[in-house]
C-alpha cells in the first residue's frame, strides 16, 4: 500500500454494529474450525487496488476470525463490503475499528520485531495484519511454526495461499506496526498445524523426478510452503485423502506440510546389517577383515566400524561411514575386543551388529 500522511481520521475508530453474540467471557471457539480449514485458498484475498494492501489483509484478518467464531458467511467479508467503514479514501486504513463484532487495535513495534510478532501469534491463532513503513506492504502473518513465519500476502505478483514468508514481499525484521483481534478471542479445533488425518509413523521416498510441492493443508488448493527432492526418505505423521489424492504430513527442511504420496512409494522393508568378520582370533600384528553387508532399507549402504577393549567402555572409531564395504582392522595388544559394525542406508537408518574377537601372542 502506497502510504498516505497520517490523518485523525485513521487514528479514530470505525464501528460497524452486528448481531452476532459475544460470550461474556469474550473467548468462542468453534470446535468443527481446523488449521487445515483456516488456511484453505479460499479464505485468502488479493487486494483489488494498488493500495489497498492494508484492507485486503484486514479482509483476511477478518475472514479467519469469522470462520473460527464459527460464522458461516464469513465469505461475506470482502474489501468491497469493509471499505467504506474502514477505509478513508485518499488516506487509508483505520489503526482501531470493529467489524461485524470483531474489534482490532493497531500497535507500534518498540523492540524486536521477530520476537514480539512470535509472541503476537501465539496470542492469535487468527493472525495478525503486518505492515512495512518503507516498503511500504502489507501482509497477513497466518503462524509462527516450527521456527518459521507463514503468510499470506495479498499483491498479485506473489503466490496465493498461505505460505513461507521468505516468499512475500516484506521482511519480518523490517516490520513497523500491525493490526490484531483484541475481541473476540478465538482458536480452532486441532493444536497442530497439518488439521486432521490418521496418525501413522511411515518412512516415504519420493520417486517424482522433480520431487513433489510441499502445501500448507491437505489439498491442491494450499499454497506451496516448500518442496521435497527425488530419492529423499520423509517421515509421514499423518495420513488423509483428498482432490483424489493420498497426502502425508512431514517435516522437511525444518518447514512443515503436507505431500501427495501419490508420487512417492512407501518403504517397507526394514534395513538389516549382514556384516561379516574374517576371523574370531587373530595373532598380534595380524590383521582381520572386516566386510559391511546391508539388506532391506532404501537406497545406497555405507559402512563405519569401531571397537574397544572388552574391560572398555568407550567406543574408538576404525574407519567413518563409506561405501567401501571392506575394513582393515589390526589389533593392538594381546586382549579381547569388542567390534561394532553400522550400517545406513540413504534414509539414514543405521543398524549396529557386534561381534567379540580374541587377539593373542604367537
């Protein structure tokens, strides 16, 4: 939003009366509302003007409030229905209004802007609007999750939908001010971010030669929030259907979403370490072989090996992880040895076997 001089008008505030009712309390949770549902493509807007940046994520602020307050025409909310009781033409946005019950305040940043919109978003689980003073922008900042921000920017030449905000327009450190629901206080249903789906613990390769996007809910209609390459082996936690897709929920890369394992295959056969000795004797200053065997797991082995003495109890490293399957080990002393041979293969699963060998004076 190209910014316009501050005038006392934005700084009173807009009221619009509605029917809707506030518990006593001031907090509503509409318990059939998911993170998946909040952060749908549909609820997102992109500004209708060049500087309406504000409005439009108002209009979002808004909508998701709505939705988790459990209004059904939330869809309603639109910037052509708010601007004229929270818009001032040739000036711009309200700091403070209400709108259909829901009232939002306006605050300046006085420190750390990454820590104090974290703190803002745990507060506000419907998000609050951010704004850039020398950009200048505005974004919805939807979560703070897993150590990363999630957004939804509503200027045309960026992706719709929730996203990482490393792909809107502003930066999170050069924010100045936002916006945020001072009533009601809402939630949804699901504490964690993916919704709903059935609880698995899976380990998937993607078999897609240009990997697979990574959404922010189950469905082609989430924003892209990052992308899993060919050959890598995630971790699904959940599990659901939809758009005629399977889809997993996994964390890659620290960020967190779901995939159509459509274009990935699950791994099913447990990695085992078939790895041989030469010998369980072996005379001092000779030499054994140690040789690395894996079955089962995904993709390509590498082998290490270690060992200490049987009265030992730290393990000393003979060769780190390669894909040479041979290792040369030379006993040093006339004792007993324990040995440890890995195995990993390329999802990172690795498989111990230990063997005791004696080493004695000729």
């Amino acid at each position: 939003m190209l910014r316009k001089k501050i005038f006392a008008a934005i700084l009173s505030t807009a009221i619009v009366f509605s029917a809707a009712a506030i518990s006593t309390s001031g907090f509503v949770t509409a318990d059939a509302i998911t993170f998946s549902q909040v952060n749908d493509s549909s609820v997102f807007v992109k500004q209708q003007e060049s500087d309406t940046c504000t409005l439009a994520s108002n209009v979002m602020l808004l909508r998701r409030t709505a939705m988790m307050r459990g209004d059904s025409d939330w869809s309603s909310i639109t910037e052509r229905a708010c601007r004229s009781t929270l818009w001032v033409e040739d000036v711009g946005m309200y700091h403070d209004y209400s709108y259909k019950g829901i009232s939002v305040s306006y605050r300046y940043i006085s420190g750390s802007s990454r820590s104090e919109l974290i703190n803002a978003l745990k507060e506000h689980p419907e998000g609050i609007v951010a704004y850039d003073y020398d950009y200048p922008h505005a974004i919805l900042l939807t979560d703070y999750t897993n150590g990363v921000f999630y957004c939804a920017d509503p200027a045309r030449n960026v992706p719709s939908g929730r996203m990482n905000v490393s792909n809107a327009l502003i930066r999170i450190d050069n924010v100045d001010t936002y916006w945020y629901v001072t009533s009601p206080k809402v939630s949804f249903s699901d504490s964690e971010p993916g919704g709903t789906g059935t609880d698995v613990n899976e380990k998937w390769r993607i078999t897609s030669d240009n990997g697979v996007n990574m959404r922010s809910g189950a469905g082609t209609s989430y924003g892209v929030v990052g992308g899993v390459p060919y050959n890598a082996v995630v971790t699904v936690k959940k599990k659901t259907t939809a758009d005629g897709y399977t889809w997993g929920y996994i964390t890659y890369n620290s960020v967190s979403g779901w995939i159509a394992l459509d274009y990935a295959e699950k791994v099913t056969n447990n990695l085992t370490n078939n790895s041989t000795i030469s010998a369980k004797s072996v005379t001092l200053g000779k030499s054994l072989t140690i040789t690395g065997k894996g079955s089962g797991g995904t993709g390509t082995y590498t082998y290490s090996a270690y060992y200490k003495r049987k009265t030992a109890t730290v393990w000393l490293k003979i060769r780190d992880y390669s894909t040479n399957p041979t290792i040369t080990m030379k006993p040093a002393a006339a004792t007993d040895y324990d040995i440890r041979v890995k195995v990993k293969d390329s999802s990172g699963s690795v498989v111990n076997k230990d063997f005791t060998i004696s080493c004695y004076k000729n």
